[in-house]
C-alpha cells in the first residue's frame, strides 16, 4: 500500500491527461475530481478507475477531448449529448448547468446521454450542494440484478445520490441499488470474510454471504430485495427517457458502462428564503439522528457523509493510501 | 370481507365528506384519491385510512375546508403551505401545480409544508405521469427506524414514489425505507405466517422475521440496512429544507404524522422531443426485466407498477374487497 499525498495524485493524474492531448484547464479539472475521490475514501472511483479509463481512452472507446453539447431544452430542464467524452468532466459540466439554470428557474434538470462512466456519483451531487442547492444526480449501468421473482441478470444498479448543504461538508448519500458493489465483495473475499448480510445468489439460486460465489455468479441482491430492484428499473427509465439515451438493455448489448444516461438536478430552494432555517434543519437532524443508543458490536454512528468528510481529514495528513500497482500504473502512463 | 363496487366507495366517501362541509366538486375529487387507492388494492391507504382520517376532522387536527396557498417562488420552484388541509388534497393541488409549472419551465417543483396523511404516496407521481411526464414525489414521516449501527428509533420511512408515463399504466414504484409497513407486519402477523425476509428488531436487539415481535418494538428494519437509512434520512432533509417545513424530529415530538413536509417534482422530458422514443425506451425495458428465467417458488416477474394495474383490472370486475368493520364504520359515518 503506497500513502501518496493529494497534491502527488493530482499532478499524476493531470500529467497523464495532458499526455493524452487533454489542455491544461481541462486536466486539472478532472484530475480534481478523480484525486478528490481517492482523497474522501472512494478510492474504487479514484486512481483505481482512472486507470482504468485511460485504457478506454487508448482504446478509443472514450474520448478525451470531446466537449458535451446541449441538444434541446425548456426553461430548467436541458438535454445533453456526452459525446462519448471523458465521464467526469462531462458529468461536472452538467451538474453545473444545472445549478446555473436553478439559479434562474429555482430548479434545474439536465439529462445527459452518451456518457462514460463519472467516476464517484456522490461527487456530483455535492458540487450542486457546494453552491447551496439540493443535488439529486442518478445514472444507469450494465445489469448486475433479476427483477425479483427471476434469476437472470436484467437490472443495473443504478446509483442515486442526493446532496443537502451544510456548513463543514454535505449531508450526503450515494446510493447504489445493489446491497454491495463488486469492490466491495472483492475486498471480503481477498479478507477471507463473509459479508456482514446477505449479498446476492450462489450457483444453486440460495441467497448467500459468501462473497466468491456471488461474484462468480454475478447475480447480486438488490437494495431491500424487491423494493431496490423495482426502484433501480425506474431509474434506468428517469436517466433514458430524460435524455433519450440508453437504457441498461442497450449497455448490456454494449457489455459495458459507456454510452451511459443520466440526469442532474438542482434545487435552489434558498432563492425564495430559507436558507437559515434549513442550515437549523439539517444540524437538528444530525443531532437528532445521532442522539441515539449504540447498538452491539457498534462504537458510534454517522450522519449520512459523514464518513467521506472524515476521511478527507485524514488523508489530507496521513497521505492517501492506494493500491501498489494501481501507483506503479499511474507513474508509468 | 365485503365486496364493494367502485362507484358505491366513491359515492360513500364523497357522501362524508360533504356532510363534514367540503363542497361537492372537492369531495368528488377528494373521494375519488381515497377510492381509487383501494380499487387499485392499496387497502391501507384508501378506505382505511379515509375512516382514520374523519377521526381527526372530527377532532379538529385536520381541517377538511382549507386550502393549500402558495407562499414563495422563482420560476419552476415553489413553496406552498397546506394549512393543516386534507392531504389528498393538498397533494393532489400540489402535483397539479408541479406539472403545470413543468409544462412552462421544463421541469416543476413545488415543496409544500403542513400537510397531512397524503394517502397513497405513489398516486401523485402518477397524476404527473398521466400528463406524459416524469412524477417524483416523496414526504416524511414519524420515525420506526434507527440510524445504523444505533437502536432508537430516530428516521421516518419516507416514501419517495417515481413514475414514468405508459399507454396501458405507468411504470411506477412506491417506496417506503422500511423493509415492510406496519400494515404489511400486521397482515403477517394475523395470518400466522413469518416474514419472508428480516424486518426488524427483537426485544434483545436480534433482527428477526417475527412479525409480532417487530410490532411490539417498533424498530423496523430499513430497506438495504444501512443504504435504506441514510438515503431515508436525505428525504426528510430533502423535503423539509425545500418547504422549510417539519423535519421527522418534530413529527415526533407531535407524535402523529400531521404537518408533514413533502416535495412534487414534475419532468416534462417530451417538451424538447423525445416523446415517441421514451413510450419505446418503456416498452423495450418492460420486455426486457419480464424475460428472465423464473427463481423457484415464483410463477412470473412483474414490472413497477403491474400489480395496480392488474389489480385495477380484478376490482372493478370483482368489486373492492374491504375489511367488514372499515366499511361497516364508513357506512356510519
């Protein structure tokens, strides 16, 4: 594990884009976004997926230099075409459009289609609540889930994340529709430890904690069983029909998550007043759910958030830590 | 169980509500919320809760004659007040208005505070949906979760309801944060039967299937353990920092779901174009999570939103099976 410092990971990252033809504005914009994953504790959607995009870029699936480009809109809500470009720079365009147009219209939607995977959705969301709005940005994927009653792999897990502002870092919740991610099950696995609940299906079709099976079968458990399955297809619907991009059926036929649909939305609800009452609103509400008996097993609890503020404070002293050979592959790009 | 036809519901509770001194053309709309909740078999959320409601008309903590105003607004973003009103009502004006607000800004937004019971929650997504737009609704609630890893009951379930426009019925989803319903822990409970999933927490703190357990602790278990918490933790912030209206702490303290906080959000995606491939993206999606193999012990999958339609269906050719004591009381009213 090599501790790197957020300066370190941001100049890797922009160095690697520049080589790539990306300008220099431009870099440094999405290697923000990228370190700032890392640094927060997301670091599947840091470095990691970095690597991993800079592939797609060599590969020509993604490219580097495209610029995303409105295509239709009414008042608040816009279309986007992605343009097939980079994911975070296209995803940081629309979630900024969208908080420019509450900024008029008291809300805004920007749906977007044709783009590439936008690294930690969370992030997106926050920016709109960075500006003092409420952020709710949501995407589709390639499946990972049956609809409840069936076995075979027909539903992507589909992140929602909302974002409320608060002074000291967001109160914020991203949330994928599978019970667990495929990092996640990987790091049990390589833990040698069961998952702490149930987390998708084993070869027989038994629901099961064991994490190897469940990446073999590739089938995982939806959030809440019936209810994450059913609300994850109505996001792949929402991100589709508001941009008129693709669905999970098309990423399937694809085989993976490129040509992606989402939607950006931002609601200025402190243009018309307010904004002190909801700064009291979300503290009583932290304080309120963090009042509370700690159960077996638990040392305290957390505000939904919480956890990535934290980590930032510690990584920013500590160094970020990453993987070996996700460093070592970031140096020699 | 009696069996009662559509028509006969409606005219029954359109009949009360006059009586209570709402005016014809509010009481027909007002009966026809409340009846067709229980057509489409929301039984819950239709005559039952209507008999509950005219309790508190008659105690005086609703007020059937008030009428929800707009308080505040910037474009496609409004706050409106509900004055302790009906909640059908309120909820009922208040999609209207996002809808309408949606068909000059593209998107619409009205937040509305001081509402009561609003009935079926997912009613309202779909009234935005039968105007060919994308409906998301959400509302809190008293609290019957803890926040992960505590014990107290601190987080309200906090449906959040979508729904995207279908010739045939609206693909819709309508999600309460708690794994079951006190209604759907009762029904388990009565008929002697387990829970087919953990739903909360014993008297030792154990999670269990024991529906009567659950209901004696009132710790119900959210929806993807600790997802379903904090994502049910965002909406209260959601709909109480846009209305600047109760939070589930004060709904607490009332120790009522009374003065509720919700949001409308209207998404009129077809106004730029787009209309024709949306109805195909629906269409192409229903096929695609119908066609799966079965799990044992399952006879069909089914979409978001198929068993209302189906129900529906059965109704109106069967007549609405209601609990003997809710119809006999309503007949009393």
């Amino acid at each position: 594990m090599a501790l790197v410092a957020y300066e370190q990971l941001l100049g890797e990252i922009k160095r690697v884009l520049i080589k790539y033809g990306v300008n220099e504005e431009k870099a440094s914009l999405i290697a923000t976004i990228y370190a700032e994953n890392s640094l927060v504790g997301v670091y599947s959607h840091g470095a990691n997926i970095f690597v991993n995009t800079c592939k797609r870029i060599l590969e020509g699936t993604v490219n580097a230099n495209a610029e995303p480009e409105k295509i239709g809109g009414l008042g608040g809500f816009e279309r986007w075409e992605g343009n097939k470009g980079l994911g975070p720079y296209n995803s940081y365009t629309c979630a900024m459009r969208a908080a420019e147009l509450a900024k008029e219209f008291g809300i805004g939607c920007v749906s977007l289609r044709n783009n590439n995977h936008w690294g930690r959705a969370g992030k997106y969301s926050s920016l709109i609540a960075d500006q003092g709005m409420i952020g709710i940005c949501a995407t589709n994927g390639t499946s990972c889930m049956a609809t409840w009653g069936g076995t075979t792999s027909r539903i992507g897990n589909n992140p929602l994340t909302i974002a409320v502002p608060r002074e000291g870092g967001n109160v914020a919740v991203d949330m994928a529709f599978s019970q667990f991610s495929f990092g996640q099950l990987n790091n049990h696995k390589v833990a040698g430890k069961s998952l702490p609940v149930l987390g998708g299906y084993d070869e027989s079709g038994e629901m099961t904690t064991d994490p190897a099976q469940v990446m073999e079968t590739r089938k995982l458990l939806p959030v809440g069983y019936w209810k994450g399955a059913a609300l994850a297809t109505l996001i792949d619907l929402v991100v589709s029909c508001a941009s008129t991009g693709n669905t999970t059926k098309q990423l399937d036929e694809f085989g993976a998550d490129i040509n992606i649909s989402q939607i950006y939305i931002a609601i200025n609800f402190a243009a018309i007043g307010g904004r002190e009452e909801a700064m009291q609103i979300v503290e009583d509400t932290i304080a309120y759910v963090k009042d509370t008996e700690i159960a077996p097993g638990f040392e305290s609890v957390r505000f939904p958030g919480q956890s990535l503020i934290d980590t930032k404070e510690k990584n920013l002293k500590d160094g970020i830590p990453l993987n070996d050979a996700v460093w070592e592959n970031l140096l020699s790009l």
